[in-house]
C-alpha cells in the first residue's frame, strides 16, 4: 500500500478520537512569533490541517484569511465545522497545485511527519514556490531520523523524518532564510520547529 494512503486511511479512522486527544498540543507560542511577522488579513496556507483546531481556528480568529488542506475526508468534515470561515480543500500536500506566489505564509504542524521523506526537499520547494518573496513559514518536523509504520491510537500510521539538521539544510536550500529553529516539546512530544522566510 502506499505510504500516503495508509495515512489517510488511518486519519479517516480515528479523526474523532485524534481529536478529542490532540487538542493538548499547544504551541501558541510557536503560532504567535509566526502572525507577528505577517500583515493584517494575510492570505495563510495550513498544510495538513486536520480537524481545523486549534492552528486553522486560531489564524481565522486572528483576522486572517486561511485555506487548510489535508489528506483525509474525515479530517476536513471537521475543521468545517469548527471553523466556518476557513475555507477546506482535500489534497495530498506533496501533490498540492497553487500558483506562485499565492500565500503570505504557510504553517504545517504535525503533518510532514508522515510525508516520506525522500519527498520532504521537493515540498520545501514548493513552499518556497508559492509563498510570496519575504513570505513566512512556520514547520514542525521530526526531531531524529526515523521512518515507521505502526499502531496509532488503535490503527495503522505511517511517519518518515530526518535528522533536525538534514532537514535544516534542506529548508535553506529550497530557499529560506531561517528565522527560528529549535527542537521543542510540546505535549509530551519532542518535535523540531523551523520559522522561516522566503527569500526574494
């Protein structure tokens, strides 16, 4: 089975109960260094939002306009509704087709974990590629390499990543200047976080 399609399997499985758990990883902070360096009303991409709380809802509230994708239907049945106005679109994030330039800043919080990993340099450059010059990206990536499949909150899952400091080079060599990066912990879970800038 292919890697992608066992995560969107598994999401559509347990997207209740994910939630219901997931809604402990706050990363506020996080979230706040990454609005305080965009304009008001900026046009923000959340890749892999599931169920839209608390990142896609947090930047809507803030005034800002968001459209979120993410791989599994039962995810975004959710974020729907918990966030009205955000706007949701289905979409494999490796396979995701916008124009250049058509974001002032993306986030993606516990998603390219599970995109293999041999495609992570591919995504960056599509980030860059469609982020404005000078736009702004907030990432959270796995902290050590790792690539596994295994039993997630009762069913399959899939997660693939490199070390923080491949993963560093790659984000600087798609194009971006860093801002922040740190390996944090947030709710019990050690991930490695990068702010970054799009170059001109």
């Amino acid at each position: 089975m292919k890697k992608e399609k066992i995560v969107e399997e598994g999401y559509n499985k347990i997207a209740l109960n994910y939630h219901s758990e997931r809604n402990k990883f706050e990363s506020i902070i996080e979230l706040r260094q990454f609005t305080e360096l965009l304009t008001s009303g900026a046009k923000i991409l959340d890749v892999g939002c599931g169920a839209g709380v608390p990142v896609t809802k947090y930047l809507v509230d803030e005034g800002f306009s968001v459209i979120g994708i993410d791989i599994s239907e039962e995810m975004l049945s959710l974020a729907k509704k918990h966030v009205p106005k955000g706007e949701f679109l289905k979409a494999d994030m490796s396979e995701m087709d916008f124009l250049d330039d058509s974001f002032d800043g993306i986030v993606s919080f516990y998603a390219i974990i599970h995109l293999p990993r041999e495609k992570h340099a591919f995504l960056f450059k599509k980030f860059r590629r469609i982020l404005k010059p000078r736009g702004i990206m907030l990432i959270g990536l796995g902290s050590s390499e790792s690539e596994d499949t295994g039993e997630y909150f009762g069913t399959k899952m899939f997660w693939s990543h490199y070390s923080a400091e491949q993963s560093l080079e790659l984000v600087k060599d798609a194009g971006f200047e860093i801002i922040f990066e740190e390996v944090l912990e947030r709710g019990g879970e050690r991930h490695y976080w990068i702010l970054a800038k799009a170059n001109q």
